[in-house]
C-alpha cells in the first residue's frame, strides 16, 4: 500500500459463514461480506484486515472517514488479522485466529463466534511485499504469523528457495501446510514456556544457513521477539535492514512496544 493511500480502504459488517477447527488453539473463521468479491483490493499475500470485537449482539459502529468514529460510539477492541486466504467467489475471506491465554477481546469473541455473527472490519493493507531483487526468502514468527506465513508460502514463485521457521507450543500446534519444490518449513518448539518469553525462534534463526545472493526474510512476532528476529538478520547474518523485516505482532503484558 503507498503510504499516501487513505485506511482504510474499505469498512464494513461481514458475517461469520463457517468456522474450522484447526487446532485446538488455532481456530479458522470465514467471513462474507459483498466487499470480498473480484474487486477487493488484495495485492500481496497475507494482507492484514482489522476486525472490530464487541460482545455479540451490540451494535457494530464503524468509522465514517479516515479513521474517525461518531461522536458517543462506544468503546470499540480493533485488532489485526491476515487475510489467509480470499475468495472473490462467494466473497469469501478466512481469518486463522489464535485462542491464547489471557484471552482479549478478539479471542474471547472468536472462541465464542457462531455462523451468523457479525464483525466489523477495515483494510485491507500490505504487510509482506516480494523484493524484485530476491532470490530465495526466509520466514519466520509464532503462530499470530503462521496464517502470513502460510499465505506466502503459495505465493513465492515457483523452485525458489524457502526457508520456514515457525514457533508453536508443541506437536498439536502444528498446522499441516502443503510445502513446493525447494520450500523448507521447520517448527520450533517452546514446549510449555510461556509465548513471547523464551528465545527459541531466535536461536532457531540464528542456526540457518542463508543462501548465496540477495534474499529477503519477513517475520513476526511478540514485539520483544520481533526486535531479536531483526537483531539476528541484520546484526548476524548480515542482511540488509531493506530486505530484512520482521514486526511485532502483539504485546506480550507488561512489555514494552518495539514493534517496527
Ligand atoms: C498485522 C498483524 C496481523 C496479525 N495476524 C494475526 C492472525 O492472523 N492470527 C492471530 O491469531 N493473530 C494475529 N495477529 C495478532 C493479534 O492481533 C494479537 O494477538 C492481538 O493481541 C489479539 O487480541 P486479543 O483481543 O485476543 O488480545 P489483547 O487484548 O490484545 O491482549 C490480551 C492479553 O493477551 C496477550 N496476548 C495477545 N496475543 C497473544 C498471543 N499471540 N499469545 C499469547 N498471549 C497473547 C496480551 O499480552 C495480553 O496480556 C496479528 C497482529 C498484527 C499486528
């Protein structure tokens, strides 16, 4: 998205239309709303739309320009998501959410979410964008990233290298993906430590042999844990700040945000 570009491109209701189970913690929700169809500005995988969560059945109050709300809205919980998968036909989106402990109000809201419900949204909004000049991509993050990461693993072009690392509790957190030729996706473990607190995707990367030529890695995660992802592709493994990004995706309680 230019940065001159207006958030959010759209806003709207959507409706919940099913809801999958992915894991026991990773819940998958599909959404319609007449904005998903063919012309719905999707430009990069992974895109990021922000949903707004109020207790089922309270009125949903949207924003009227820019990002400006009516006067006496309510107290609106906006959050981000990624857009893991869009279908322009029937208008389709799915949105992967993680059911983590302590709950928020997004979590609180999709665990209980039926078909039928209804969830503001806006965007949406590039997160991941390809560099021209890259020939092979490292990814990495927890599981708020896994649905990006997904995402962009169907997209990379064809026989380039990949290389996946990504942070989960333990085995049942893991979400089979369909890998190509040359696409490597490894999970890191944290088994039984808290989220955002340990530093095993960060050793993780630091232990990956990066290709030769110019490349590009994207990441995500707890924001403490975004800073040390960068630390390691920039400081270590030596890659340029402009081909090297990874963002925090949440605030783990008490923490300060370092998200870039
Ligand atoms: C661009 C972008 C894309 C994102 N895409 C996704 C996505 O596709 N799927 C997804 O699940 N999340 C995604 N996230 C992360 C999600 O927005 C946050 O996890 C958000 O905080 C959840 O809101 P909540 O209301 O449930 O919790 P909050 O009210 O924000 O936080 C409540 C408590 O939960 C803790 N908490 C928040 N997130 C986590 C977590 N992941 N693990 C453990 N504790 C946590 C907080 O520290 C706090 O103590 C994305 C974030 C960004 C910025």
């Amino acid at each position: 998205m230019s940065s001159l570009e207006r958030f959010p491109l759209r806003s709207g209701v959507s409706t919940v239309v099913r809801r999958e189970q992915l894991t026991p913690r990773m819940l998958r929700l599909t959404l319609t709303a007449p904005d998903f169809g063919p012309d719905w500005p999707i430009r990069q995988p992974g895109e990021i739309i922000t949903l707004l969560f109020i207790p089922q059945g309270e009125p949903i109050v949207l924003p009227v320009v820019g990002w400006r709300f009516p006067g006496g809205a309510p107290t609106q919980e906006w959050r981000n998501y990624t857009v893991r998968a869009h279908r322009p036909v029937p208008a389709e989106i799915d949105v992967d959410v993680l059911l983590h402990e302590p709950r928020g109000p997004a979590c609180t809201w999709a665990a209980a979410a039926q078909v039928g419900d209804e969830v503001g949204y806006a965007g949406p909004r590039i997160d991941f964008a390809p560099e021209p000049d890259a020939g092979w991509t490292v990814l990495c993050g927890d599981e708020t990233a896994l649905p990006a990461i997904a995402a962009i693993l169907e997209t990379t072009p064809d026989g380039q290298p990949v290389q996946a690392l990504v942070e989960v509790d333990g085995p049942t957190d893991e979400v089979p993906l369909a890998l190509r030729d040359g696409q490597r996706l490894d999970w890191v473990h944290r088994s039984g430590e808290p989220a955002g607190a340990t530093d095993v995707l960060a050793a993780a990367l630091r232990r990956i042999e990066l290709p030769e030529g110019v490349g590009q890695a994207w990441g995500a995660a707890e924001s403490k844990i975004a800073r040390d992802l960068r630390e390691v592709l920039r400081d270590e493994l030596g890659m340029p700040k402009s081909h090297a990004r990874a963002r925090g995706y949440w605030l783990r309680s008490g923490e300060w945000d370092l998200s870039e």
